[in-house]
C-alpha cells in the first residue's frame, strides 16, 4: 500500500490524520500519568515523547481545556480538612 493511499484509508476509518491520531493517544496517556505522578509534569511530556515541555502545555491545552499543571494540581492527593498531623498523645493516669 502507498503511503497516500494508507493516509486516505487512515482518515476514512479514524477521521482524523494520522499524526493527529498519534498526538491523541499521546495526550491521553499523558493524562493517565498525570494521575500517578502529579508532581512531575515535564517528566511526564517526556515519557509520552514531547521534547519540548511548552510544546507539550500548548498541545494539552487545546486538547483538553485546561493546561497540565491544572490536572496534576485536581489529580494530587489532599490532606483532610479540620485534620492537622498531630503526634500521639501520651496519657498520664
């Protein structure tokens, strides 16, 4: 098969190109990542094979609404509110 006639067929079954195609699935992975490593949104660009993280930011936006850090920031785990981390007490009887 040519490559052109891979690109027409590509795009009839996906309806959308191939490189876009790819960017998607990158996205999305992406995502996922952001989830279990939420403090490391360069790191993540570069696992799903961004070299250049603003690229990245730019490319997610427009994807997904909202720029990566906003995601990681809903996706980190939060302290429960009204609880600060205290030592045990110590009972004196």
């Amino acid at each position: 098969m040519s490559a052109s006639a891979f690109y027409r067929n590509f795009q009839t079954v996906t309806a959308m190109s191939p490189i876009r195609f790819q960017k998607q699935i990158r996205l999305q992975e992406a995502r996922l990542l952001l989830a279990t490593h939420p403090h490391d949104i360069t790191g993540v660009a570069h696992r799903v094979g961004y070299d250049s993280p603003s690229q990245f930011s730019r490319e997610y936006r427009r994807r997904f609404g909202v720029p990566p850090s906003h995601d990681a920031a809903r996706l980190r785990p939060r302290p429960a509110k009204g609880r600060s981390p205290s030592p045990p007490r110590s009972f004196v009887a």
